[in-house]
C-alpha cells in the first residue's frame, strides 16, 4: 500500500514537473530527450535481467508508440498550449472513460453497472476539478488544443493497457520494454534536433532529469508494478485515480495555479467513483471488470 500511493504521488507531479521545464527554458523535444536519456538505459538494464517473456518485437513496437515517446510527446506538448492542472485531470481522465470501452470492444470484457455508474461519478468528479479552466482558462484560446492532445494521450493508454492484459504481460516487464525501446529514438532525436536548450538551462535540465528520468520514469513504474503484485489487480486498481486530484495539487503547490473550493470536492468526488467502480460487484455484474489503467508514466 505505501509503495503504491508512493508511486501515485511521484507520477502526479509528472505534469507540473514539464510545465516548469517548458517555462524555464526548455523544449517539448528537450523534455522528450531527457526523459528516456535517463530512463532508457535505466529500463533496459532491468529488462536484460527478467527478459522480454511474451513481449515479441512487434508487440513491443505496439506498446513503444502508445506508451514510449510517442505517448510523452502528446502529454508534454499539450503542455505547451494548457496548464498543468488541465494535464492532470484530462489525461488521466480519458484513460478512466476510454478503459472500459477498449476492453468491450478489443477483449469482449462488457462493463458492469458498477464500473459504469463508476466511470459517471468519475467523469462528475473531473469536471468540477477542472472548473471554469476546461472551458477556455489555463492557455488562453489555444488551451482547447492542448486538451485534445490529453485526451488523444489518455486514448492511447487505455489502450495500452487492454493490449498489455491481451497479450498477458506484465506492468514491469512492459514499462521496462517501452523505456528500452524508446532509446533507439535518441540518436535520431540529437541528429535531427542537437542538444536543443538542454546546455543554457542546465538547472531545469537538472530538475527534469532527475524527476522524469529517474523518479517518474523509472523508479514509480517499478514502485507501481510491485505493489500491484502484491495487492493484487482488484486492490491496485483503486490506486491511479488519485492522479488528478494530486495532479492539481503539486500545481497549487509549485506553480501557483489556483484552487477552488468547488475543485477540492471535485477531489472527492473522483476518490468515490474510484471506489465505487472498484468495490461494488452487485449480483448483476457477475464479477466483470473492466481493464484497470496501467501504470502512468507520463507521464
């Protein structure tokens, strides 16, 4: 349980962590590079000791362009049009809303009641964190760009997730795969775009390497995966709800972006959807669970 709500609070600074690279300095692409510079090696040095198992080339392919770069590049440069706040809430948001629709379509696994009336509660819960800020605030009149490439990220994990119980993976071995082949991105990355800002911002570099190279992009995932095992899936599960409302936070906390009364118990409301689409099994539901998010590693 510790380990696991460790690993929560270090994913939900993920986003005000970027933010504050992007405003001091730095690049979605310098981001991008300092990310998986660091986690990458990280990540194969343990994939290299419990192997590949299941995970073939082309699956690795798959799961690399849902959860690797690809996948930071939408989360990091929405951050360039929409605050933090909206990070928090959106991606991990989508990922609640499209989860349960990708595992009835991809896997046959039709969502319960509970998991619906779940999903409702969530969904209530994330609109009143977002507030008046969702429609127009944090970014000005290009925040509504930034909110679709949450969404579109937080598409792309749901479905990373389902693919990931497809195929019978687990969430260790599958992060350490997405971070190993992310690296034969960065030769690309430094021919087609150098070393970007990374040499006049050496402090934000700094910052962003140790919080998304080493903490969020490597240290939470392995956190996560180990809980998960532990608790088991029905138990972990309760987990990643918690990023938004500490998404909102650690943006209150190290940006000074506002919090509103009405968003505090948007916090709770997300905290009892979590819940409830967790814990209630009414006879009806017949024990069905939709597919549980994967850890987040924006992350």
């Amino acid at each position: 349980v510790v380990g696991g709500v460790l690993a929560m609070v270090l994913f939900s600074g993920n986003f005000a962590c970027a933010r504050h690279g992007l405003e001091n300095g730095l690049s979605v692409a310098d981001l991008i590079l300092i990310r998986y510079g660091v986690s990458g090696p990280l990540c194969l040095l343990v994939l290299l000791r419990i192997g590949f198992g299941d995970a073939t080339p082309g699956r690795s392919l798959v799961l690399t362009l849902l959860g690797g770069v690809p996948y930071f590049l939408l989360t990091a440069g929405a951050l360039a049009f929409t605050s933090a706040t909206h990070g928090s809430i959106l991606n991990p948001g989508g990922t609640m809303v499209f989860a349960p629709l990708l595992a009835w379509l991809v896997l046959g696994d039709r969502p319960g009641a509970g998991v619906l009336a779940g999903v409702a509660i969530l969904v209530a819960g994330l609109l009143m964190i977002g507030g008046k800020g969702l429609s127009g605030g944090g970014g000005g009149g290009r925040a509504w760009i930034g909110d679709l490439l949450l969404l579109w990220s937080g598409f792309d994990w749901a479905l990373f997730g389902v693919l990931m119980r497809r195929w019978g993976l687990s969430g260790l071995r599958t992060a350490c795969v997405m971070g190993a082949c992310s690296i034969f991105w960065l030769p690309v990355h430094l021919l087609v775009f150098g070393l970007g800002g990374i040499p006049d911002a050496p402090g934000a570099a700094a910052i962003q390497a140790g919080y998304q190279g080493l903490v969020a992009g490597w240290l939470a995932i392995i956190l996560y995966s180990r809980a998960v095992a532990a608790l088991g899936p029905s138990r972990g599960a309760l987990l990643p709800p918690l990023v938004p409302a500490l998404g909102v936070f650690w943006a209150w906390l190290l940006l000074g972006e506002r919090v509103s009364a009405l968003q505090i118990a948007g916090m709770a409301t997300v905290v009892a959807g979590m819940l409830v689409g967790a814990l209630w099994r009414p006879g009806g539901d017949g024990g069905r669970r939709g597919v549980r998010p994967p850890p987040r590693a924006p992350r």
